[in-house]
C-alpha cells in the first residue's frame, strides 16, 4: 500500500513539473511576466500562484507583453448559523403562506362533502393549524400542509481575494497600452485567479491616439487597496489613456525586463501627458460597534406585535393576538367582532388616549446585536493642465460607508454574513465611483454628427474616444443647444444614436458639435392631480404622452374621490371613480376631455357593487407653463367644465353640469 501511494506521489510531481514546464515555455513564448509584491509568497495554501496566473492571463495579443503583479493575498473564514426545513411525518412544523410553523396537532384531515366539515384521516392532504389566532373562522385553521422538521446548524464560509495590476506592454516600441488593477475574489484562490480575469476582460482599457492621455499621481503611503479600486474605475471609463507613473516605476525595479523583452534595459514609452491627478491628503478611519436592534418578520398565524415608529425607529407594540374590531360609530365605541373587524387592541401607554389600531400585518421580531463595520475616508483630487501648468479642478471627497457584518434574516435566528474585506473594498469602490463621476463632468467627450435621418444620428466617435451605450450628447450650433441624442450602437470610430429631444424651433443638423452630458430633459411620462368639485375631493394619476419637442399630446388618467358626506354615512361607504381621456388642442393649456365615472359602493353588510355609470365629456382649461425650453413638465392651477351624461337616464338637466377645479403635476 505504501509503496502505491509513494508511485502516485512520484506521479503527480512529474505531472506537475512537466505542467509547470509547458506554462512557463507558453509564457516566454506570449511574453508574460508575473511579479510578487514583496509581501506576497508564490505560494499560497500549497497553490503555486505563479503557474495559476501564468495560465489564467495567458491570452496575451500579438506583439505585447503582459505584467501581472500581484500586490495581495489573503483569505477570509466567517460562521453564520441556517435553519432547514426537511419533510418528516414525524415534525413538528407545518408550512403556511411562505414559511414554517411549529403545530400541536399532528394529525391528518380530510374534507367531508357530506357532513360538511373536515374529519380525522391519515391519508388526508389537511392539517389542524390550531395555533393559527388571525384566522377569521375555524375552517380557516385547516390548511395543506406536510410536516416538516428543523434542522438548527453552523456553516463556515471562506473566501479568498487576490488583488493584482495587470499592465500590457508594446513591444516593438515599448509603449504602455494598458495598466489594469483587479480585484478578484471566490471561495478558493483559483476561482479568486479567475473571477480576477473575468474581470479583466470586461474593464481593460487600451490605448488610443484619440483619447485623454492622463497621469495619475498617489501620494506616499496612499492605501494600495483603494488605489486599485480609484485607477479600475478610472479605467473602465475608457476615455482616458491612464498612467500610473510611479507604479510603473515601481514594478520596472522589480522586473527583470531581459526576461521579458529580450533586451537588457529598456525605457517605457508615454506620450507626455496633458493632464496630471494627483490623489493626496487621505484620512481613513474603520470603527466596528455592536448595539441592540430590532428585527421584524411577519408572522400572519400568530404574530404578537405590531411595528409602530417612535423617535424615528420601529419599535415592537404587544396586540391582543386573535382580536378583531370593529367600530360602532353608533354607540362610539370599538366591539369585537372577528370576522368583519379591521382594528386591533394593543397595550397602550398611560399618556395615549386610544388603543385601537387599523391593522392587518403581524409579526415576530428578534432583539440582535449586529456588528456594524463603518469605513471613513476622505481625500484631496487635483485635476492639472500640463501644457498650460495650471489647476483645472480639484475636489474634496469625504464619505462614511455601514457595512452590517452579521444580522438574521428570520424568526428562527438564521444569518445572513457579509465579509469584512468585502464591506472595505465596496467603500473603496464607492468612493472610486464618486470620483468617475465628477471626472466625467470635468473631461466631457466631444465628437461631430456627421448625418442624420428621422431620429437617428451618426457621431463621428466610437471606442476610440472612450464612447459606450447610454451616454448621452447634447448637439450645439452657433453656441445654442439644439438637440439631445442617446448613443445606441458603438463601433470602433462612430456611433450611432437616437434623437430624444429638440429644442422647440430647432433641429439637429449634421456636420455640428456633441457634447457628451449628464444633464438632459427626462420624461417620466407620469401626470398627478388633486381636485374638488360640487360632490367630492380626491386625487388623479396617470400617463402622458408628449413628442420629440416636448409638446404634451393626450393623456390617461384614473382619478379616485371622497364625498364631501362620507363621515355621515354610517350605513355604507362610497368612492368616486373615474377614467378619463384627455387631448391636447391648441397648444398646452387647452384639453379636451372624454371619459366614464362610477361609484363603488360598500355596504356595512359586507355587500359591495358598482353603480351610477357615466359619461363625462368636456374642457380643461389650465395655467401650464413649461419650467424650461430644455426641461419636461410644470405645474399649474386647472379649471374642468365638464357636462355628466347617466348611463341610466338619457335625461338632459342642467345639474349634469360640474365645474372642477384643481391642481395638476406634470413630469
């Protein structure tokens, strides 16, 4: 037996040596290099991470070389308690309305036609949900149901993450293409390696003639982590061509660039930047605290509580569980009834004068101590003009980011875990997230449309300028706004775009400017209204509809109302309803309005119907002015006339007239 295993162990150092060979000849022959940080070993946990990324990053292009420096390792392992649910006739908890209850009674009914009621049955699909204390009847406590047991276990998870700087190099010039940070990371470091590369793939950015070229400068002792995660974003922007010059001078000093490049020194190449960036004066600050908090889950079988905000926080109310109520506006007073009422009974303060509430949701809650991860950072941006040596702009980031590491997810105590390196690279991203975005109002790209036809325009920029699908330009003629196009197809170098506003007595022309913008008239589509007539007062909301220049064109709104007499009907209760079409004419402030209203009546009886079917034709006559010439929508102050045709009657009467009056929100 020993001599076996000692041959299979002989075996797998051949294979692994004879692997370990065909990568590094696959890696001389591509031109890939990869480099340790000094505080990083090549191996990690018996992997040799050397092999693994020489293997994983290995699709090297023609004519380049590829530096793959890895500037950390290092892995995670957390615990979280789980609570399953398996099928067992002998179990104590039966499901119901999407979770587990534990039950009494573990017999089986079935339900019997003739004697209309259910009967014990071993082989019957019912169970008896005797602790079910909101049901409205009896019957409703049988449901269907197997029986389940609970399983209560601990799970420990590990993840891993590798953070490395992929930079791609020219050969036969030695130009920098590319300098990429990655962070990769998985539950093992080979699946770490390859989530790394999957993101590379989809952030690399390459050099363009065409672009921004841009060097980044971080001050000494600038954290490394959130270094990668500035320059990534950076990157993945595109529209800049992106140095790091002192990184770059970094790894040349642990490269060994004659075993890279043939030669015995070189010098890399940049074209001389127009812009410096300069990242300085960080602060970071990481405080993990620990304090009660509460956790609700909805429980409709047996809920105890109800939420209740005091001071800003949800906080748990005791109710008398099972209790419905009723209000007799007769008598004044609440009275129990179990099957109409819709209030229930909490246990109330001494300083609250009632203790009946309008609910429907109950729940459990967990009194849990999470720990909370804050991250603080803050730092300097400063935006140089080379050419010109004068600051362009320069902005203070400051952002504090609450990571919850650990907190439940159920009423049985299960836990959801977040990873504490997790929660500081998210930070970091945030903050690199907040720095794109601003760099992109400083460095807008520019491009010319070279034709148009309908809504479609042609922008003489694609991939070459750092141009993506969604953005959007603004066409500018004489110094005057004309138009807003939003790019649909990107290609190497053009676009092409959709046309989605013009500015009223305008047009977007070919052979004029586009600037890329963040700023741009958007068209929710959505009309909101209060009104008042001779019977009612309530609300309206709706669609509607305008074209390219902004112009509103017809609209469709559904309007629900309360009689000014609701509170004096005790009998039964009464909603106004209606549906109404409405076209534009003449310009904005003048509509003409078709449309049908009912009534919804509910009887104290439990009887509901509809009644007082109509007919509702008219005008609308309102103060709309547009905000702007490049901005969607207003508010104003209408007038409806409108004249109510009863589907029942046909009779023509002066009381059909109604005069509304209201206030309307256009988006």
């Amino acid at each position: 037996m020993r001599n076996h295993l000692k041959r299979l162990n002989i075996c797998a150092f051949i294979i692994t040596v004879i692997f370990s060979s065909i990568i590094f000849a696959q890696g001389g022959n591509l031109k890939l290099r990869v480099v340790f940080d000094k505080s990083v070993k090549p191996f990690y946990e018996n992997v040799d991470l050397n092999i693994s990324l020489m293997s994983t990053f290995s699709d090297v292009k023609e004519n380049t070389a590829r530096i793959v420096h890895v500037i950390g390792v290092s892995k995670e392992s957390i615990t979280r308690k789980v609570n399953d649910f398996v099928r067992d006739e002998k179990g104590d908890y039966v499901y119901f309305k999407g979770s587990y209850y534990r039950i009494s009674d573990k017999r089986r009914y079935s339900y019997d036609e003739k004697q209309k009621k259910f009967v014990v049955d071993k082989n019957g699909r019912y169970v008896y949900l005797q602790e079910y204390a909101w049901a409205r009847k009896q019957e409703d406590k049988y449901v269907i149901s197997d029986f389940y047991a609970l399983k209560s276990y601990e799970v420990q998870e590990t993840k891993y993450f590798i953070f490395l700087v992929v930079t791609d190099i020219e050969i036969s010039t030695f130009f920098i293409k590319s300098i990429t940070p990655i962070v990769g990371k998985g539950s093992t470091i080979e699946k770490a390696i390859e989530n790394a590369h999957r993101r590379f793939s989809t952030v690399v950015n390459e050099y363009s003639p065409d672009k921004l070229d841009i060097a980044v400068l971080f001050e000494k002792g600038f954290d490394p982590v959130l270094r990668t995660a500035l320059l990534t974003q950076l990157q993945e922007d595109t529209r800049y061509n992106i140095y790091d010059r002192l990184y770059i001078d970094e790894v040349m000093e642990i490269l060994r660039t004659s075993d890279l490049f043939g030669v015995e020194q070189i010098v890399l190449k940049f074209r001389p930047p127009k812009y410096l960036i300069t990242f300085e004066n960080l602060v970071q600050l990481d405080n993990q605290t620990a304090e009660d908090r509460y956790y609700f889950f909805e429980n409709p079988v047996n809920g105890q509580y109800i939420r209740r905000t005091i001071n800003g926080l949800d906080v748990p109310v005791r109710v008398e569980v099972g209790g419905y109520y009723r209000y007799d506006s007769t008598n004044k007073r609440y009275v129990f009834d179990i099957e109409k009422g819709s209030y229930v009974k909490y246990y109330k303060g001494p300083w609250e004068k009632d203790n009946y509430v309008f609910e429907t949701r109950f729940y459990d809650y967990n009194l849990y101590k999470p720990t909370r991860l804050t991250t603080f950072y803050s730092f300097l941006m400063k935006v140089f003009d080379t050419q010109k040596g004068t600051l362009v702009s320069s902005k203070f980031f400051s952002k504090s980011i609450e990571t919850i590491l650990k907190e439940p997810v159920d009423r049985f105590g299960s836990e959801v875990v977040n990873f504490h390196t997790d929660g500081k690279v998210e930070s970091y991203y945030s903050a690199a997230r907040q720095v794109q975005e601003f760099l992109q109002t400083v460095f807008p790209l520019t491009a010319v449309i070279s034709e148009t036809f309908g809504e479609k325009a042609i922008v003489e920029g694609g991939k070459n300028i750092g141009a993506k699908p969604g953005y959007v330009f603004q066409s500018v003629s004489e110094g005057y706004t004309t138009g807003f196009l939003r790019l649909e197809k990107v290609l190497e170098k053009s676009s092409e775009g959709k046309i989605f506003y013009i500015v009223p007595g305008d047009d977007v022309e070919p052979h004029t400017l586009a600037f890329e913008t963040k700023m741009y008239p958007n068209n929710i589509g959505l009309r909101f209204g209060m009104f008042m007539n001779k019977e009612a007062y309530g609300m309206k909301i709706g669609y509607i509809r305008s074209d390219i220049y902004g112009n509103y064109l017809w609209s469709l709104t559904f309007s629900l109302g309360i009689p000014y007499n609701a509170n004096s009907q005790s009998d039964k209760t009464i909603v106004p309803m209606g549906l109404e079409f409405s076209k534009f004419l003449f310009g904005e402030n003048f509509e003409l309005v078709l449309g049908t209203s009912v009534k919804y009546i509910s009887e104290n009886s439990g009887e509901t119907y509809i009644s007082d079917y109509e007919i509702v034709a008219g005008v609308t006559l309102s103060s709309y002015v547009r905000n702007s010439v490049l901005s969607y929508g207003g508010a104003c102050f209408y007038t409806s006339l409108t004249y109510t045709l009863p589907m029942s009657n046909f009779e023509l009467s002066q009381n059909n007239i109604n005069i509304s009056l209201g206030f309307d929100l256009r988006f």
